[in-house]
C-alpha cells in the first residue's frame, strides 16, 4: 500500500532532508510551508500520517492538529518539536496527536515511528467491512471516523483503534493483555497499563453522558473491558 505524509515545515533544510529521506523508503511526501496550505492540502486529499512542525510562520501545527481531530479523522499525527516546546508538546497531545520528536532528531528514529504508526493504524482496516454501529456509536472504516449519534468524536489514531477492537468484540470481555497486544507491538512507548487507564478514561469522556457511570464502555475487574450497545 502507498502512503503518503503531510509534511508541515517551514526550514528549507529540514524539509529537503526529510522529503530525501522519506522518499526512499518509499513515501509519497505532501509539503507544506504554512498553516494555510496545510488546511489547503487537507480539504484535497487523504493522507496515511502528518508530521507537524508546531511553530510556523502564519499560525500554530497545534491547531491543525485539532482541526482534523474536530472533523473526525484518526490518522496518525507526529509533531515535530523543539528542546524549548515543551508546553506546545503538551498542548499538542491533548489536541489529539499521537506522538511527538523531539529536533535534532535521527532520520532512522523518525522512519521507525513513521512505520509503527503506520502499522498500528492497520488494526482499523475495514477487511470487508464499511461501517461499524453499535448503540448511538457509528464507526466509519474507510474513511477512519467515529461518530456519536452522527457528531465526530474527534478520537486520537489510538482511541480509534482501541474503539474499534471494544464495538468489535461487543458483549465480549477483551482482556487488558489483549488490548495492549493487539494495539501496540512490543517496541512501542505505550505499552502499559496506566497508558491504557487514560485511554480508557477518555474514550468515556467522550462517549458516555456520565463518564462515571459507564453504560457503554464497562470495566470487568481483574481482567479488562467490554463495550456494551
């Protein structure tokens, strides 16, 4: 399958040695130098990943990063950072990113994150199916959106998956150590049970009218979850 990245970066340098660098490992790489032209290239076309810069000449990667969760979209997004952001990186996350870099950073570690975010987005691909539904819960397989009661949810790339492993499962108990396996490969930085707790939380927050008292997403003690519709 050909991907290709939204790349959102304003130094003429880095932007050279990244479309080299991605380029040969095979990606088709979308280049733009502004917020503007990144909204522009998101309302033409779909893209597998983004990588956004969070300091650019015309606005902030933060907010294209909510633009595209507000709409729906679960693809993966990467921010590229610098050592002094630390406020933006957190920004940056609770917009809905999925994971961030930190500049300099190596091209190979870069290629490598690319590549499992690339393949832990693979666990929502429709494999026959267009559309998942479930109680007020509609899951849209190719285009990668998940509604409540037809309004996006604006999910990050991992609460989308984890969604789509629970509807998936309905009425079954999926094991905490199955989440973690199926969602995240034995490399990856989340690979733990508090990281899924947050997950968890705020899928409900999202989703149920009363997130202290789930009717949808259940907590079975000493094992995992289940999705009820």
């Amino acid at each position: 399958m050909e991907h290709t990245i939204l790349l959102l970066e304003d130094d003429a340098d880095l932007i050279d040695g990244l479309t080299y660098s991605l380029g040969r490992e095979g990606y088709t790489v979308d280049v733009a130098q502004t917020v503007r032209t990144a909204y522009a290239c998101l309302e033409k076309h779909v893209y597998s990943l983004l990588l956004l810069d969070i300091t650019l000449p015309d606005g902030n990667g933060v907010d294209v990063c909510r633009f595209v969760r507000e709409r729906g979209d679960s693809v993966p997004i990467i921010f590229l950072t610098a050592m002094d952001e630390e406020v933006s990186v957190i920004r940056g996350l609770d917009s809905g990113a999925d994971d961030y870099i930190t500049k300099p950073f190596k091209l190979g570690e870069l290629c490598s994150r690319i590549r499992a975010h690339l393949r832990r987005s693979g666990i929502g691909d429709a494999g026959g199916e267009s559309r998942l539904l479930s109680g007020p819960v509609s899951i849209d397989l190719l285009g990668g959106g998940a509604f409540l009661n037809n309004q996006p949810l604006g999910l990050t790339s991992a609460e989308y998956r984890l969604l789509c492993l629970l509807v998936r499962n309905a009425g079954q108990t999926v094991l905490r150590n199955t989440i973690l396996d199926a969602l995240w490969d034995s490399n990856g930085n989340f690979v733990d049970d508090n990281t899924l707790s947050v997950y968890i939380h705020r899928l409900r927050e999202k989703i149920e009218e009363d997130p202290s008292h789930p009717k949808h997403l259940l907590t079975v003690r000493g094992f995992g979850y289940s999705w009820r519709a």
